[in-house]
C-alpha cells in the first residue's frame, strides 16, 4: 500500500477489515502515537441508523489485528473529520503475551506440575475460606482422605469422588450438595483455565 494521509493521520499498515470499513494502523501526526483507524465511505454519516450502529461498533471495537499494541481507536469519515463519539482503545495481545498476562495477574503458573499447579489455585482462589486439608470444617467439608472418605448428598445418595465429580464440585456446585451443607459455593465456571481445574483435581485427590 502507498503511504497515505488521512486528515491528519498517516496510515502505516492494514490492521484489518470489519463489516462497514477498513481499520488501518495509522500515526497521529498531531500526537506523535498510534492509533487504530477505520476508514468508513463518507455516504454512511447520512444514516443516522448507521452513525448510531458504528458509534455502538466503536465502543465495542473488534479488529482482526496483526500487530500486538495498544491503540486508541479513531473512525472517520472520508475525507471529512474525526467525530469524538466514534472512539474507543482497542488492545492487542498476542497469544504468547496473553497467556503471560493470564498467569501475572490472574492465577498461578499454568505450567507447574497439576498437584502444584492446584494447591497454588486453592490457596489463590480463596477456596481456603471454605475448606481445609486438615480435617476441620468450616464452610465446606475438609479434603482431607479426599478419596478415602464417603461422599453422601443431601438426598442420600452416594457419588464416587470420581476425576468428573470433583469437576463438577468446582464449576456447577449446586449440582451436587454433600449432605450436612449449605449450597453456598460459588461456581468458578468461566473463572479458571482449564489447566487449573485440572489442576485442583489432582491436589483434591493427592490429600492424604
Ligand atoms: C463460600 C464457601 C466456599 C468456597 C469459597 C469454595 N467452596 Fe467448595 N464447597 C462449599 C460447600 C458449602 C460445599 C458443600 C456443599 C456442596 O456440595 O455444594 C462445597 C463442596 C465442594 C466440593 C465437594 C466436596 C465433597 O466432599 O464431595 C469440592 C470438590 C469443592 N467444594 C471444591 C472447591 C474448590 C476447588 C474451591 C476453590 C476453587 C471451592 N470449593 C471454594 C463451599 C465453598
């Protein structure tokens, strides 16, 4: 592509393609920084629906991006100026940074080994509120002989403290309540990689 100045933003590279334009990595020759910008055909701003859409596009910006960053995104219209409105950031990791950024600030290391992985996820998940290894109740009932001990429900029944069972303790736990407790357990469902989850699995198992 030939170097292009739009208003008053250089354009740099394709960042992608949305569904109502184009979204340029572009420099803002006023700010001296990089901004994401989506070019739209001038005859859109005489659609209000469309205006109001691509204000509503702006504030939930998605772009195919190439290119890891942070941008202020900025849409306008040929050749036309920037309307404030039709702004927002759009950041940009990849996938390596991604899963960096996951461990930094949301769990531990997903690439200990599963009993480590899961006691650091039960000491960082606050799931120590509720149970121990102990032995001693609080909440929830101890993991301790996890395997060893009986698993009676509410209405009686018996379950296997099975690889499933226990993942189903952790992300659906009203689905089973152990005879004795509240069904107050929060589902973590959505709240833990995969990995984690496993990962708990396997220290709620290994507990002697
Ligand atoms: C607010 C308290 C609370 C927190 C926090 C909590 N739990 Fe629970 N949990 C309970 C209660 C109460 C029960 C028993 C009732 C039931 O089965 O839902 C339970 C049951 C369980 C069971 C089944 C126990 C058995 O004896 O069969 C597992 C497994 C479990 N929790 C895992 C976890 C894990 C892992 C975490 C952290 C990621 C966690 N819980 C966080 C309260 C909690």
């Amino acid at each position: 592509m030939t170097p292009e100045t739009v208003s008053h933003y250089r354009i740099l590279s394709k960042l992608g393609a949305g569904g109502m334009g184009e979204v340029y990595l572009a420099e803002d020759l006023n700010l001296g920084r990089r901004v994401a910008l989506k070019l739209l055909p001038a005859r859109f701003m005489q659609d209000a629906e469309r205006v109001r859409r691509f204000a509503q596009e702006a504030r939930t910006a998605w772009v195919q991006a190439t290119l890891a960053g942070e941008y202020p995104a900025r849409s306008i219209v040929r050749p036309t100026a920037v309307k404030p409105e039709l702004s927002s950031t759009i950041v940009v990791h990849p996938e390596a940074a991604f899963d960096k950024w996951y461990q930094d600030v949301s769990g531990p290391p997903l690439d200990l080994p599963p009993v480590e992985l899961g006691q650091r996820s039960y000491q960082m998940r606050g799931c120590t509120q509720c149970h121990t290894t102990d032995g001693s109740k609080l909440v929830g009932p101890s993991f301790k002989g996890f395997l060893a001990r009986e698993h009676r429900l509410s209405d009686g029944t018996v379950v296997e403290p099975s690889d499933a069972y226990i993942t189903e303790s952790i992300l659906d736990p009203t689905a089973k309540v152990i005879q004795g407790f509240e069904p107050v357990m929060p589902s973590f469902k959505g709240r833990l990689h995969e990995l984690e989850v496993a990962g708990l699995v396997a220290y709620i198992k290994s507990l002697p």
